[in-house]
C-alpha cells in the first residue's frame, strides 16, 4: 500500500515546494456496468511506487525537478475549495477518480481561476446525455455537465447515443468531436483549445486490449505512444493548469493497467516539466 505518489522522499513532496498535488477523489455514485471505480486512486498510487522515476525520453527525475506532493482523499463536494486552494498557491492540481462525474465540480474551480478555459477530454464516451437513468450529475452526463462552464475538445470517441449526436450537431460541438478513427485530426482538435487547458482523461479512452480495467471498455481506442504524442503537443502549445485521470476500476491480481495509468500521470507531469 502506498499512501502517496511515487513514495518520494518529504524533500521532494512537500506541499510548499511542489508543483504537482494530486488530489484522490475515490467519488462512485453512478456507475453503470462495472462498479469499483472509488478503488482507482488507491490502486494509481500502489502502482505509482513501483515506476522508475528517471524519465527515459526526458532524461531527468521529474519529481526532482518538480516536486510531487499528494493529498489525503478528498470528497467530491470538497474538490472545488481544495483545487481552488492548489491553484491560488500556483501549483497544478492532478485529480486521481473515482468516476468522471467529478469532472465538473473540478472544471468549475479551475474555470473560476483561468476564464479562457477549455476542456481537453480524452475518451471513449461522448458523456454528452442530458440525464442519465433521471440523474444530471451521472458520470454519462460528465461532459454535457461540463459543457455548461466552458468549451470542451474531445478526441478518441467511438461511443455515442442517437440523442448525443443530434445534440452535438444542434449544438455545434460536433466541430469538437474527433472520432477515434480520425487520429490524423490531433493538430485540429488541439488548435481548437483555448491558452488554458485542463485535461480529463477516462481511461477508457485507450483501446480496450490496453485498458480492461474500466467500467465500460471500448476497442478500437488510443495505443500508449498515440496518447503521448497529443499529450507532447498540447504540453508544448498551451498552458495545460489542472488535470484529472478517472474511471480505472482496478482488476485485483490484474496490475499492468493500473501500473499504465500511474506512468501516463508521470509523463504528464515530466512533459508539464519541461
Ligand atoms: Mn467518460
């Protein structure tokens, strides 16, 4: 077990000199086919003990350069004041889910503190439903939620409703919308983001052969090196503030997708690092 990411040394994970607080926010309320999305942040961190620290492609030790400090859980109705906090203190927050619904309560504080916002979604699911089983605040219903503070891209769908897309269409977020069989739109879909980016990543927006552990996993999605080099560009072209990693439903005796997830969160801050 492991209490924070990465286990580093108090040098590099106190809270006054890091750049980076992750934030676990074990949140399950309306999940709908798997359940055990609340075990993904404890599962993120065991995970993250066990990842080597020296970047191979970067060629340094982000948490040395950066400073890594992790947060003791917190509530979905606490995560607005907490991230509020993280950035006043000029620190980049890394929310660990928990489901995606906690994606709006998380956007809405960074909004409040960068107005030119924009929503980078990595994802299987459009999350564009206006309700979902009679609930506004369902994970399916992240993105529409979402939506309602701020401009959203999302690349990687290739699951969506007929009342989703007549939405996206009416709406104009079909312009948005990258299909994950239309990779080659990556440089659109990031020109398309406002200087301020907050990135929410569902797992499941990799291919379901890379990422079983999800409560809903679809093929036909993102392999590792396709996410780093959006991750890459968006790090290199705008100024990405907050982000978030939600909807890992750790497999128990089943490690290699949590261990991906918890590198995918360290290349991120390694490319925030630069
Ligand atoms: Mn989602």
């Amino acid at each position: 077990m492991s209490n924070t990411f990465l286990e580093i040394e108090p040098e590099y994970s106190r809270y006054n000199t890091s750049k980076f607080v992750v934030v676990p926010c074990p949140h399950e309320t309306s999940t709908s086919y798997g359940k055990g999305t609340k075990n993904g942040p404890q599962a993120i961190l065991n995970a993250s003990y066990n990842i080597e620290n020296f970047d191979e492609e970067l060629k340094f030790e982000t948490y040395k350069k950066a400073g890594i400090h992790t947060m003791t859980p917190c509530s979905a109705g606490r995560l607005p004041s907490t991230i509020n906090k993280i950035l006043k203190d000029k620190k980049t927050p890394i929310v660990l889910g928990g489901e995606h619904s906690i994606t709006p309560y998380a956007v809405e504080a960074v909004f409040s503190n960068f107005p030119k916002l924009s929503v980078l979604q990595f994802d299987a699911h459009a999350d564009l439903r206006d309700k979902y089983h009679g609930n506004k605040n369902s994970h399916a219903c992240a993105m529409r939620r979402t939506l309602e503070i701020c401009p959203v891209v999302q690349v990687g769908i290739r699951n969506i409703s007929p009342e989703e897309y007549e939405f996206a269409q009416k709406s104009g977020q079909i312009n948005n919308m990258h299909f994950a069989n239309q990779l080659e739109s990556v440089e659109k879909a990031i020109a398309q983001l406002s200087e301020y980016v907050y990135i929410t990543f569902d797992v499941d927006a990799f291919d379901s052969s890379v990422m079983p552990s999800t409560g809903t996993p679809e093929p036909g999605g993102f392999f590792w090196y396709e996410v780093l080099n959006i991750l890459k560009l968006v790090a290199k072209n705008k100024k990405v503030v907050a982000a978030d990693f939600v909807e890992l439903m750790p497999i128990k005796g089943f490690s290699a997708p949590d261990f991906t997830v918890a590198k995918l969160i360290y290349k991120l801050m390694g490319y925030l690092s630069r």
